[in-house]
C-alpha cells in the first residue's frame, strides 16, 4: 500500500491519483502517522463494498490475518479462501518451508 502525506497531496495531487489510478490504495498521512485510507473505485471495489474492500486491502499487505479479515466481512473461512482463489490471491500464510516442514512428518 502506498502512502501520501497531507502535505504532498496539496503540493502534488498528481501523487495520489497516480497510484488510485494503477488500482492501488493509499493511505493518507499527517506527521508520519496514517489519518486516513483512499480505495480505487472499480467494479471489484464497487461489487464487494467498501467495509469489504479494506478488509481485503489490509490482508494483502499483511496487516491482519485471513481469518481476522473473514471476521470484518462477516463471512467464515471457507469463503474467504474461496474469495481469495478467485482473485488469484494466496491465502496460505505460512512460508513454504514451514508448509514443507509439515508436509515430510506425514510422509
């Protein structure tokens, strides 16, 4: 997620539609610390809701888990596995040698 300061977004509008534009959110910042978040506005954004989209936003940057995203949603695990796979998004948040770890003590 990308990230644009009060004060560059008045010097420099330019900024923060560039990135809305490549379909990336954005959060807004004053002093260092965020204050706000802007979402690009597309047929996914649209479809989902917002409440879901920064959901879905703040779960590919990592900042909470899938299962808290599910939470903020409203919906159970399940689907949002499935809702991820249809986004092309991965949803497995273990590294791959922790999942190959797992995988030998079954072999």
């Amino acid at each position: 997620m990308q990230t644009v300061s009060i004060r560059d977004l008045k010097n420099n509008p330019s900024n923060m539609t560039k990135y809305l534009e490549n379909n990336e959110s954005v959060f807004v910042t004053k002093h260092g610390k965020p204050i706000g978040i802007t979402i690009p506005l597309n047929d996914d954004t649209l479809s989902m809701g917002i409440k879901k989209t920064v959901a879905l936003e703040q779960f590919k940057q990592g900042l909470i888990s899938m299962g808290k995203m599910a939470e903020i949603m409203g919906i159970d695990k399940q689907e949002a596995m499935r809702m991820l796979n249809s986004l092309g998004l991965n949803w497995i948040e273990d590294d791959i040698e922790v999942i190959k770890s797992e995988v030998s003590k079954w072999l």
